[in-house]
C-alpha cells in the first residue's frame, strides 16, 4: 500500500484515483462500478463494513463512498473505526434519505467531508466526487513538494506557498468579479489586527489566510462558482463546502496549521448560525472573526456580475445591524471606526487592488 501510495506521490506513475464504496445493496455496488469504471477510477466495492475496514488497513484508496444505513455496522461506526488509524481518507456519506443523516456534530467530528441522497441518477454524486478529486489532487501535490524539499525547510516553506498561491491564483482567474478579492481580505484582516493591537505573529498568520481564505473554491464545479444568477439551495449547499476543502488542502503541510482555522471559519457567524461548523461567539477563533468581517466587506463593496458594488454608508449600516448576529461586536465596532476615521487606509488597498 505505501509502494503505491508513493509512486503516486513520486509521480513516476500516472494517478489513476482509486475509490472503495461500501453498501449492502449490490445493485448500488454495480451500478457505481459502471459509472466510475467509465470516468477511469480504480473502482472497489464491498458489501461488508467490517470487511471494508480491513480492507482500507491493507490498501490505498483515495475516497470512500458510504452508505450510511448498514448492518451489523452503520456508517458513522466504520468511519469511526476508520479515522483510528487513516485520518487523511476522503469520505463521502450516502443517505437514503436526508432524515437519516446522522448529526451534524457526528459529521463533524469524524471528518467527514460531504454526504448526499441516494438516487437512480447519479448526477449530484459524480459532481461531489469530482469536486473531492481535485482536492485531493492538490493534497498530493502539496505532499510531493514535501518529500522533494524535506531537507530545506526555507525551500519547503517557499514551495508550499507558491503552489497554494498558484492554486489561490487559478480560483480568482475564473471570476473577474472576484480578482484581487483574497488580497484586499489580507490587507483588510491586517489592518483590523493591527487597530485591535495584535503580535506580529498574529498579524502574519492574518495576512496568509486572508490570501488563502477562499482556496477551497477550487473544489468547487465551474458551473456552480460562475453561474450569473441565484444560485439553487443544492448549489448554495455545494459552495459552503468551500471552507472544508480549503482546510483540507492545507491539512497536508504543517506551516499552514495555524491558518487553517481561518481558512476554516471565516463563514461562521457570531449568533452560532454559519458553516462549517456553527461555531458561536468566542468558540468561533479570534482570526477567524476578523477574516470574516474583512471578507464581507469586500463582497459588498466589489462588483459582482449580478450588481454593482455597494454604496459605503449602506455598507456600515449593514455592519452595524450584524453586530453580534454575524459579527464580533467589538471588532464590528473597531473596523466601522476605521471607516469614520481612517477610510484612507482602506481606499488605499482598493486602489492597490484594481477590480
């Protein structure tokens, strides 16, 4: 398993990705089989959940599909199992119906990284396991620069930021609307941390995920991220897996760990009713509180294709009517004060960052 796991990573092989789904009912098995045969995984199905524990003990795979309602082990108990010993497996929970879920605390704390009904139509699973392949693409990039750099640390270090930074640089290409967003956000972040007094290594750990905030969005489908009108609530819920992908990608390589909370949460809202996580109030980490505000004013005063950017007293009423629904209060109040009384700081990064 390790042989092939590192010729992947050596790259002296080219990756074919390799998926074990795990359901009692055969015909699911077979018709999964058909579906990703086609699209050229490596393709493993098994009925048995014990059996499929062992069997990714012994084997590589890149991605799980899980059935959630099996016996004599429910999903959440195999992956349970499973994150014992393989924290890095990428898993998909299948649901015969939403009802049946498990918790989104379960969810959580297993790390598992999305879930959708099953369907004859295999439409929605095919795009999720799209989306989780490119991130675990980029998460065996990051890997190969890691064992070709091991021994130079500022290499390491250097490389690790220019592949994410490429990987930030392909999402913003995409959307012209939104080049120059996760620069202003850095800039914005910075700036909020330093009026509430901040260490310079806070302030340095601002800058990074506010250039990285957004990263997971790679992830994304192009047809759900540049669509120019209202998104659909299965394509709102696909693009608030862009958080969790980004921390995912950024999980592989220790110098993003503390970055990652901010890349994270930065769509968690004060009143406990953001995404990922629903993190409340002080639980919501302190960088990522300030992203949050730093992200949302740029959305509101850059133009989207579906409007022009927001007039600036509208957007401080808006800040001032989220104070400790969305936002920390206290820092929702420093950053309007920056806005009374120190725009030019802030007109100073917009015109840094043509849009």
């Amino acid at each position: 398993m390790r042989k092939a796991l590192q010729e992947q990573l050596n790259g002296t092989k080219e990756m074919k990705y390799k998926i074990i789904a795990v359901d009692d009912e055969e015909g699911i098995l077979e018709s999964l089989s058909v579906f990703l045969r086609k699209s050229n995984y490596e393709f493993v199905g098994i009925t048995d959940p014990v059996e499929a524990i062992e069997r990714v003990k012994e084997e590589h795979f890149d991605m799980m599909l899980l059935d959630f309602m099996m016996t004599p082990l429910h999903g959440d108990e195999v992956v349970e199992e499973i994150r014992k010993f393989n924290k890095e497996l990428y898993i998909l929970l299948l649901t015969g119906h939403k009802d049946l879920a498990p918790p989104l605390e379960t969810i959580k704390r297993l790390d598992i990284q999305g879930y959708c009904e099953k369907s004859d139509k295999f439409d929605q699973l095919i795009l999720l396991i799209e989306s989780g392949i490119k991130s675990i693409k980029q998460m065996y990039e990051i890997k190969r620069i890691n064992e070709e750099l091991a021994e130079s640390n500022e290499k390491l270090e250097q490389a690790y930021l220019d592949i994410v930074q490429t990987l930030r640089y392909t999402v913003e290409a995409k959307d012209t609307y939104t080049r120059g967003h996760s620069d202003r956000v850095s800039e914005y972040s910075v700036l909020l941390g330093r009026k509430v007094g901040l260490p310079e290594d806070q302030i340095k750990l601002l800058k990074i995920g506010g250039l990285f905030h957004d990263i997971g969005k790679i992830g994304i489908p192009d047809s759900i991220l540049l669509k120019p009108g209202k998104l659909t609530d299965d394509e709102y819920s696909e693009i608030k897996n862009h958080p969790s992908i980004g921390a995912h990608i950024l999980s592989s390589a220790t110098m993003f760990k503390d970055i990652i909370p901010i890349v994270k949460h930065h769509h968690e809202k004060y009143n406990g009713k953001g995404y990922p996580s629903g993190l409340a109030g002080e639980d919501i980490p302190y960088l990522a509180r300030i992203a949050a505000i730093a992200d949302t004013f740029d959305a509101m005063t850059s133009r989207r294709s579906y409007r022009d950017k927001l007039d600036l007293e509208y957007v401080k009423n808006e800040i001032r009517n989220c104070k400790g629904t969305q936002f920390d209060p206290q820092l929702a109040d420093v950053f309007l004060d920056i806005l009374e009384n120190d725009f030019d700081e802030i007109k100073e990064i917009q015109e840094k960052y043509i849009r």
